[in-house]
C-alpha cells in the first residue's frame, strides 16, 4: 500500500511589496526559511494601470548570480530581455526558466499588447538554488509556452496537470535544470482528484492560487497557502473541495551553506561582495531594452 506523506508546516503568504510591486510571499517568512534547495517564492497578482506604458511597468533591468529565478505565468504574459542577448516574450500557461550561474541582467515586462489582453498580470516566482559546482556556470534561458508543455489528466478529465521540469507518471518537462527539481501546474475542478508520486529524498510543497484542496489524510486548505511535507511517504494525494489553480514543487536538497544578498545567491559572504563587485565593473554584460 502507498503511504503518503503527512503535512510537515502551512505557511499563509502575507501581502507585501517588493519594490512597488504587491507580491504573497509564503517564504522565506517569520515561520518558515527555505525549502532547500527552494529559496523563495512570490505570488504576483496585478493589473498593469491603462496610463502606464508596458515599457515602464514590471520590472526593470537588475542582475543575479548563483540560482535560477523562474516565472510561471498564470494571466497576461512576461516580456524577458537579458544581457545575453534573449528576447522573448511567453505568455499565460508558459514558463520563463533562467539559470543565473556566474552573473545575468535581465528586466520582465509586461507584453506590448498587455493592456489590449485585459491588462492582468498573475505569476509565480519561484528562486531554485543552484549547487557551489555550478554557481559560476554560463547563464542560460530557457522559454517554454503553453502549447509546448506536456500534461497529464486524470481519468474522469477533472484534473489537469503541467509538468514543466523533471517527471511525472513518465511524462518529462521540457526544461532541464541543474539538479533534480520537479515543478508542475495543475487545474483541478471541483470533486477531481490527483496523486502525485515524489522520490524519497525530495523536500516538496504545494500553493494553492485559489480554491480549496484537501490532502488525503491531513487536512482541508485554502487559496494563499503552502502546504510543505515531510519526507515520509511515496507522495500525496489532492482532492479538490472546489475548482483549484495549484503549484507543485519538488526538489533534491542541496544541503550546503547559502548567504543571500538581494539578487545574489551564495555560499560565502567573500562570494556576495564578489558578486557586487562584478556587476559594478560590467562584468555581467549590459542590458538596453529597445
């Protein structure tokens, strides 16, 4: 018989700013730090006001250095333009992944044409971290739209799941990353149900955008929240209580020393000043949007 994995914490993410933008940050928070090797993750839900340009809005070229910052579109689109020369915009159900490695600026924009498609923005961003080995890698991009990311549904068509990096049930996401990292999307209609088997010695969580799921053998849980699991079981269970937009996240942990400054992931704080260093003398290329 399959044992599930019990609920390890449920972390409410609390509304704040970052910069001038309203994001839900589950974690890091006061009650919980990281979920190695898941740094932190951001829930961004806006409209774009009619008399700002998509040029000025979002967010404006900054760089990073030692993780992967990834974007899950949920509403509107994302504009991607880098110091690497990438140029590329993905749209609602698509996923922009970057591998930061040795140092990248990048900005992410609304579309051009935000306003015309009914101006909201919903996205998850997600920081993985990346390994000590592969801290000073070259940057890479990786875009994968909605038509072009595998999914899975359950028998009964209630649930519908994206699988954007690793595998589930056979089925590989398109993306590759650095370390094993599972991450999909999923729409589970009200009564559906789906169980998502995870290796052993992944650390894996949940966030519900909206609705209500129950987990099988714990408890009911509500939009805003993410719900983390002990390493205890061969996976969980998701049972829809109403129709739900959820985030699954699994991963490999690192288990290495992380010092974080800003836009910079770590291992030594010697590391962080390097990093700071580099990106004043231009070493992290330079980024003009058009």
């Amino acid at each position: 018989m399959t044992k599930l994995r019990s609920v390890k914490t449920v972390l409410y993410a609390d509304l704040k700013e970052a910069g001038d933008i309203p994001v839900r940050q589950p974690f890091p928070s006061v009650h919980a730090d990281r979920i190695d090797p898941f740094l932190l993750l951001h829930h961004i839900n806006i409209e774009v006001p009619a008399y700002m340009p998509p040029r000025h809005a979002g967010v404006a070229p900054h760089p990073h250095r030692g993780f992967s910052p990834v974007t899950f579109i949920f509403k509107g689109g994302v504009h991607h333009r880098d110091s690497r020369g990438n140029n590329s915009v993905v749209r609602e159900g698509g996923t922009q992944w970057m591998h930061a490695g040795m140092g990248v600026i990048h900005s992410e924009r609304p579309p051009d044409d935000i306003h015309e498609t009914g101006g909201v923005q919903e996205l998850l961003q997600l920081w993985v971290n990346s390994p000590a080995s592969r801290k000073r890698d070259q940057p890479a991009y990786y875009p994968l739209h909605a038509a072009d990311t595998p999914q899975l549904k359950s028998e009964d068509g209630l649930a519908v799941v994206h699988v954007v990096t690793g595998e589930l049930l056979g089925t590989k996401g398109p993306i590759p990353t650095v370390t094993p990292v599972n991450t999909f999307t999923a729409n589970i209609k009200k009564g559906g149900a789906f169980y998502f088997p995870i290796p052993a010695t992944h650390h894996a969580f949940i966030y519900l955008l909206d609705g209500e799921l129950k987990v099988e053998g714990a408890s009911v849980y509500t939009a805003f929240h993410a719900v983390v699991f002990n390493e205890d079981g061969e996976g969980f269970k998701l049972i829809a209580e109403e129709d739900t937009r959820v985030f699954i996240a699994s991963g490999e942990p690192l288990n290495e020393k992380v010092v974080a400054h800003g836009p910079y992931v770590m291992n030594t704080e010697t590391e962080v000043l390097e990093a700071m260093r580099d990106f004043q003398m231009g070493k992290m290329g330079i980024l003009i949007e058009e």
